[in-house]
C-alpha cells in the first residue's frame, strides 16, 4: 500500500498540536483551526489527511504514549517528507511519509459526474434515491438504531427546527452531536450529491457553499476539516465511494450502491447516516 497525502493538506512546514489519538485516527491541530489526521488506511481518507504505506500501529502507540505524558501539548510538526510528535526528553516519534501520493478524488468525482448526462439527470435522481432508501431500511430491519437528528430527541427536533428556517442549510454549520457535529457530515453529503447531479466538483449549489464558507468559525477542527474538503469537492473517502457507485450504470451498480451505502452507516456513531442524508437532500438541488 503506497502512502497517501491528501490534497487539502496545508504545504510544508509547519508545526501543530497532537490533540487526540483512537485506534482509527491521530488528530493534529493546525494553526489555521482545522485538523490534519493521520489515519491507517486509504478507505478512511480525508482531503486534510495522512495515510503511512506502514508502520501506522507502532505510530500510533507511541502517539497515544506521548499524549498521555504530555498534558495535551505534544508538538507535531510535517516537513512534506515525514511527519513528527516531539515528546519530553528526546522521546520523538516520525512517521515517514516520503514520496506519498496526492491523493485528490476530484477528477473520479468529475468523471462520475459526466456518466450522468443532464437529460437523464432527474431519471437518475430517481433510481439513486431508490436504492438508498431501501439500503436504509434493510438496515434498520436488521437492528440498526436512529440516534441524533434522525431519532426523537432535542437534536432532532432542533434539525426540523432549522430545516424550515430561510437560512436553511447552511445554519447547520456547526450543529448537533459528534466530533464531527452532524449538521456538518450532513452539508458534506448534501455538497457531494449537488456536485455529482450539477455536473462535476464545485458546480452544485453555488450559493450554499459560499454561505458555509463564511460560516466555518460557527463549528470546531474536525468540522472544520470536514466542510473544508467538501466545499473544494473533496469529501471523505466513503462520501467518494457513495458518488462513484450511484453514478456507476454497470451490471454491478446496485450491489455497489448498498455496499456504498452500508460503508457510510458504519463510518463514526451517525457521521454516515447523517451524510446520507444530506446526500439524499442534495440530489434534488
């Protein structure tokens, strides 16, 4: 497996701040409020992202060591070659990333786009939004529990709340549970779906991405990090997928919707799900 960076990462050097560490993601603040993660695997990817070709457990480890010892001031710094985490007393952690790959997901998203012609546009809204719905409710019959702004609770009153507000969506910066608040997951889904129905990267919905561009300091670093990449149509890894397999028109296409689909619902505790709805919501801009 190569090693990966993505192509939102700010340009070398510069120096953060170790803020968190889970057995899926390092967390790096960056000076410009937006988080840098360093993450195991290509499928959990993000346009301000960095995935090692090896070595990622012992990393991590040594991550989660430093940042129990550090009282949360570990400094990380990126030289574009390799990445560092200074410790006390020269108990330095490097992840070597030189030569990584870009990894840039916007020409697929362009080609996606292209494989539905505009004739067909409103066809396909139709068959896509099929497919997930029915993906959904396989879901829930197996046992999969709604919890934040799908279930009954004050988030999802708050949701419906905002959802017939005029500022409607981009008052969801910011809003509701998660480390990525879910409004947030569900403005990446939704400016996912806009671009692949208006046509490729940064065509769909005009107006809503200005308005969420100038309402980033209303959410914090990972939601930050996550608008970020989907207002330059560089969403998530799986949000990528989810575009791919509903633009794809081969034999296989449906049995790659529900896989997308089922990838998205276990991506965080309602990230996905979330996602997927403002994926639904932006097919129909």
């Amino acid at each position: 497996m190569p090693a990966y960076v993505g192509c939102l990462v700010p340009l070398s050097p510069w120096t953060g701040r170790l803020v968190g560490a889970t057995g899926k993601a390092l967390s790096i603040l960056h000076p410009d409020g937006a988080l840098v993660s360093v993450v195991g695997e290509p499928g959990r990817m993000e346009a301000r992202a960095l995935v090692p070709a090896g070595g990622w457990d012992g990393f991590r480890r040594s991550a989660e060591g430093l940042l129990d010892g550090g009282a949360g001031r570990v400094p990380a710094s990126w030289d574009g070659a390799s990445l560092r985490l200074e410790g006390d007393e020269g108990a330095d952690a490097v992840l070597p990333l030189d030569g990584a790959e870009t990894w840039d997901p916007r020409p697929g998203l362009l080609g996606a786009a292209g494989m539905i012609p505009a004739s067909e546009r409103r066809e396909a809204v139709v068959r896509i939004g099929r497919l997930v719905r029915a993906t959904l409710e396989r879901a829930r019959a197996a046992g999969r529990s709604s919890e934040g702004i799908h279930a009954d609770g004050p988030f999802a009153e708050g949701f419906r709340r905002l959802s017939r507000s005029p500022g409607f969506p981009v008052n969801l910066v910011g809003f509701g549970p998660g480390t990525t608040p879910a409004g947030d997951d569900w403005l990446s889904g939704y400016l996912t779906a806009a671009d692949l129905i208006a046509g490729g990267p940064g065509k769909g919905a005009p107006s809503v991405r200005a308005g969420v561009r100038e309402s980033l300091t209303r959410t914090g670093a990972a939601g930050r990090a996550l608008l970020e990449g989907a207002l330059e149509s560089a969403p998530p890894a799986y949000l990528v997928e989810l575009a791919l397999a509903a633009a794809d028109r081969g034999a296989g296409a449906p049995g790659r919707l529900e896989r997308a689909v089922d990838g998205a619902l276990g991506h965080g505790a309602t990230s996905g799900e979330d996602a997927l709805a403002g994926f639904m919501a932006g097919l129909e801009t």
